[in-house]
C-alpha cells in the first residue's frame, strides 16, 4: 500500500522516499541511485528541491563527499514506515469486516546474498507471509535492520570463533527490540573452473602467476570471510590478479568462472554446484535471520517460524549441496545465535 507524500507545491515524486531509504543504507549518492532504478542525474535532479541547504532540507549532498539524510529526512522515512503499516492493518481490518480475505502484509528484509534466501518468500507465502527481499552485503542488512528500515535482515557468520560472531552482531547486541536465528549452516570456500590452466586446491594458490580471480564486493560478509583467511595465512591481497574485482552475488561470481573470464572465486558450494564447477571446501558458517519484534507481529513471526520448521523447507535445505539445518529453529538474543 503506498504512502504519497504532498508538499505546497505539489505530490512528492514516487521514487523519492525509495531513493531517500537507499541513500540511508548506502550514504552515496551513485549506489543509492543504482538500488532505486534511477541514473545518477535522475536521482541528483530529484533531489534538489530536497537538498541542504533548505529550510525543507531532507539530504545533504556534495559531490564527491557522499550523501546523508537530515534530521527531518530520517524523521520522514520513520513516518512513512509507520503510516503504511498503519494504513496496510487498518484496510485489513476493514476487509475482514466486509467478509472478504485481507491481503498479506508485506514485510521488507535487507539481505546477504544466499541461494536459499532467494526461494524463502515463495516458501513463507504458502503460510501467510510475504517477504519482500533485497539482497544486500551483510553490513548493510544489519545497518538498515538497526536503524529500522527493514523488519528483517540475513547476514553470516562464522562457525568458528565467537569474538568474530559477536562483531558481526555489534549493532544489534543489546537490543531488546531484536531477535535472532539460524536458518542453516553452509560451506564456503574456491569456486574452481573445471580442466583449469592451473590446479588450485588452497587459498595459497590463488597467488600463483597466471591465475585470474573474482571476489565479491565490499562490505559482504563473504568479502570479510575471505579477508580473514588471507590475513590467517599470510596471503597479501596485492599478491592475488583479480582480488579488486568485484561481483555482488555468489551466482555472479559463479558465472564469471563458468564463462572462463576467471579460473577462481570465493562463494558457497551451492553456487559451484549450480554451474557444473569444482569447490574446494574452506570454512563452515551460520546463515542467520534478525527481526524486529515492533515491525513484525507475533502472527509474522510464527509464520517465519513455522515456515523454516516446515518439511518442505528442511527438505529444499538437506537436498542443497553445502547446507546443513541446525538443530534448533527458534529466535534468540543477538550475540546467542
């Protein structure tokens, strides 16, 4: 259900509160405009009447010195989350009054990228759910979770060593309005090309003369994920040919190795195994879910639950190469799961 916002002179432009949520997430002007559907100059020409200086300032924003939103502009997306679930419960009410079925409530989740994550809404559908995903680096789904603009939010962490869990999850610990779980364990590790040129079994390999790699972006948990084993083993980045190039899913990354435009990558098994190709196993990690109990009502969150615990779920999870299920599907405090 859409919020339209109306100022002295006129309706706001649809796409601004979309821009202005991505701006929040990215705090660039170039992504934010990426994720909204617009051109640089769209967006930058959009947000104009909009900018700083202004007594109706919502965004401050320079070139080349990023984009933030204003007091008010943070206060305006705060107010459009809660008018539209407010008018989303109040025409549900109303239709159940009239006899007739209330749609699903739609609920936005920030995202790292997953294979399974992907197929989720349809599952979570089937039970009254209906999840709206964007797929995200896990930094960014955690920020946008914190700060209140998504309901829900999917970020990994490692299995081994506690000190890293509780980092990933510093934003969120403490937080009695935020709960956690384990969706599943997965592998990650070298997404290898078939019949290479050269014959990469470790992560040591990837340094050697000749082999072209592709890495994901910045800011993802896999990124971090890597990062930590080169540092681990005494591996320069600078020592890797491709280690700056950079795809945003595991399935991008796959490709780029199927297409033979790199003989490497770093991703989940599922991923290789989606595309014919070699993995050579490195780490294991928790796939985890956070949300927002004052967004989601408890009739969501059974749902999510009842979902995740369904036989057609577990089923889709123990028959994908590299995934495990936990043996226990239940939220919990962050810095627990």
């Amino acid at each position: 259900m859409a919020v339209h916002w109306q100022g002295e002179d006129g309706v706001a432009e649809p796409r601004l509160i979309a821009l202005l949520a991505s701006i929040a997430t990215h705090g660039s002007l170039a992504p934010a405009a990426r994720d909204a559907g617009l051109s640089y100059r769209h967006a930058w020409s959009l947000l104009q009447p909009w900018a700083h200086p202004g007594p109706r300032a919502l965004v401050s924003l320079r070139r080349g010195e990023g984009a933030t939103l204003t007091a008010p502009g943070q206060a305006l997306l705060a107010r459009h989350a809660a008018l539209t679930r407010h008018l989303a419960a109040s025409a549900a009410a109303w239709l159940e009054e009239q006899g007739e079925p209330a749609p699903l409530a739609q609920y936005a989740c920030a995202a790292s990228h997953d294979l399974l994550l992907e197929r989720l809404p349809a599952y979570a559908r089937s039970h009254g759910l209906d999840l709206d995903i964007a797929f995200r680096g896990s930094d960014e789904a955690i920020a946008a979770l914190a700060a209140g603009r998504v309901a829900l939010a999917g970020f990994h962490v490692p299995v081994e060593g506690a000190s890293a869990r509780r980092e990933a999850m510093a934003a969120l610990t403490g937080r009695d309005d935020i709960a956690v779980l384990r969706m599943f364990r997965r592998m990650q590790g070298l997404i290898v090309a078939r019949h290479g040129k050269r014959r990469i079994a470790r992560l040591a390999d990837l340094a050697q003369r000749g082999v072209r790699f592709v890495n994901r972006q910045r800011g993802s948990g896999t990124r971090r994920l890597f990062d930590t084993l080169l540092a681990a083993e005494r591996i320069a980045p600078s020592r890797i040919d491709g280690y700056a190039r950079e795809e945003f899913t595991h399935a991008a990354v796959a490709a780029t190795v199927a297409a033979g435009d790199a003989d490497a990558g770093f991703g989940i098994a599922a991923a290789a195994d989606r595309f014919a190709l070699d993995f050579v196993p490195v780490a294991q990690e928790w796939y985890c879910l956070a949300l927002r109990r004052d967004q989601l009502d408890e009739r969501a969150e059974h749902a999510l639950v009842t979902t995740l615990r369904g036989a057609a779920w577990r089923k889709l999870v123990t028959e994908t190469p590299g995934y495990t299920l936990p043996s226990r599907i239940a939220f919990t405090k962050p810095g627990v799961a």
